[in-house]
C-alpha cells in the first residue's frame, strides 16, 4: 500500500498527515513530498532578479522544503507512521500527480485548508485538474481531523457497478482504522435508477417508487453484510432526495469523519450520481472525502 501525502511549508498538510496515519492501511509505505513550485519573483518593472538572486531563491524553497517534510515526519511518527521524504521542483498539480504515477501509488493525499501555498488544491479548475487527472485514489482530508480514534466513515453509493468495483478496492487496501460504516444511497425515479436496475421504470406504474426502493434495499442490505464479513461494523440509509443534500445531511446525522465516494474512469464528475455532486461535496463540503478509483 503505497501513500503520497502533499506536504506544504505552512503546516496545511497537518489532517492528510493525521487521516492517513489513523487508517492504518495494511502494509502502508508512505511517502511525504514537498514540491517547490518555482515561480520565481520579478523585481521593480518586472525585470527578472539576477542569476544570483535567482540561485538564492530556489535554494531558499528547497531548504524550507526539506524543513517541512521533516517535520511532517516528526508528527507522522507520532502517530505510528513510518515515512520517507523527497523534495522535488515544479508545479505543484502536475508534480504530485507525476510522481503518484511514477511511484504506482495506491492513495495521493493532500489536505485542503485556509492556509498554506496546498490551501487552493481543490478550488476551482485545479482541484478538477487533479482529481480527474489522477489514476490514483485520492484523499482530500480538511481542517477538523481529529488526532485519534477509529474513523466513522459513510460510503455513498448507487450501487452500480462502478461503485461497488471503488467498493472492492477500497477493501482490498484494508483499512485497519474504520470504525462504523453507514452506507448511505440517494436515489430519484428517473433514468439513472432505470439504468442500474435494469427496469423498465414506466411500466411498473404507481409502484414504481415502492419497486425502487426495494431493489436499493436489496443492495444494500447485501453491501452491509459484504462489510460486515471484512469486520466492519456497518449499516445503511436510503433516501429519496437529491444525493448533495442526502449525503451532506447524513454525515451531519451520523457524526462521520469521512466520505467515500467511487469513481469510474477518468470522468467521474460526469459518471458519480449526477453529474456534479462529487465535485460539490470535494470542495464546498467541510468534511473530508475519499475519492476510490473503480
């Protein structure tokens, strides 16, 4: 089990750090990665510095670097985490993506904050940059991590295919961490519902919302007991709703920690529920999430 966690120089990192340490993957070999991102400052009437000054710069970056991944050590092995540290130079994104991709990494970690040069990873074009650029499973832990403890966790799923294949994976890496498990899936009668039950929706007329329901019942049922044999304790809540509003509330209700979330391919804000609601829930949501790659 192989984790890049993004390490600023601003203490940002601090809940990725936490989160990873508090999974306790099975087998975990992680790997704290500060990049300097070398944009390099220009002088009165934008003339670019000197040589010299350009050498300093850069210098500077790279010893502040090395600074917070040592740090970030620190603080990891007081949770039990064994770690390596590498510094390396380029944009920020594109860096920590080409190096999950040339470590065959199993989870890329990054912690969104309010501070720190990470604090914009998952705003706007970058965090869409990232997230559906990466081959990897991807942790975006936020501010309120807490220092210890099992992690109650909700997996949100409509259970398609896609979704249990991000389902499997995410047991296949073994999370010794997890405390309970809710599975939680929100549904509307429409195509979407039609498409992952195989059902004619039309036909079966005023019973199609009881036929619905009890075909997610079904599914779910049969996940909760799937998790149960990994040792998990679990349950599940099923709701007619839209899904941004049923998970958002659900985690509210449950107390939990983190979101998990599957994802097919390269394009899963266009696959996941309905188009948007993944990326909704990465960064406008103030728990962390977990994106698993189906």
């Amino acid at each position: 089990m192989k984790t890049i966690i993004g390490i600023d120089t601003g203490h940002a990192y601090e809940p990725a750090v936490r989160l990873v340490a508090r999974l306790h993957f099975a087998g975990a070999q992680t790997k704290l990665l500060n990049v300097a991102d070398l944009v390099l400052p220009y002088t009165s009437f934008g003339v670019p510095p000197t040589l010299e000054a350009t050498n300093e710069f850069v210098e500077g970056l790279k010893q502040a670097g090395k600074h917070a991944v040592q740090e970030a050590s620190e603080l990891a092995a007081g949770y039990g985490l064994e770690t390596e540290t590498e510094v390396v130079a380029g944009p920020v994104t594109l860096s920590l993506l080409d190096e999950a991709d040339n470590e065959q990494a199993d989870l890329l970690a990054v912690a969104s904050t309010r501070k720190g040069p990470l604090a914009a990873l998952f705003t706007g074009s970058v965090s869409r940059s990232i997230a559906v650029g990466s081959k990897h499973n991807v942790l975006v832990a936020k501010e309120g991590v807490k220092n210890e403890g099992p992690v109650d966790v909700v997996i949100a799923t409509d259970h398609s295919a896609y979704a249990e294949r991000a389902i499997d994976r995410l047991l296949a890496l073994r999370p010794k961490g997890i405390g309970h498990v809710y599975v939680v899936t929100a549904y509307e009668i429409g195509d979407h519902e039609a498409e992952i039950l195989h059902a004619n929706l039309p036909a079966l007329g005023s019973q199609v919302d009881i036929w619905v329901e009890e075909k997610l019942r079904e599914r779910s049922i049969a996940l909760v007991g799937k998790l149960s044999q990994f040792g998990y304790m679990a349950d599940f809540v099923l709701e007619k709703g839209d899904p941004n509003r049923v998970i958002t509330a659900n985690m509210q209700r449950l107390g939990a920690e983190l979101l998990i979330v599957g994802a097919q391919g390269h394009g899963f804000f266009d696959r996941l529920f309905v188009g948007s609601v993944s990326f909704h829930q990465l960064v406008a949501e103030p728990y962390s999430v977990l994106v698993m790659r189906g």
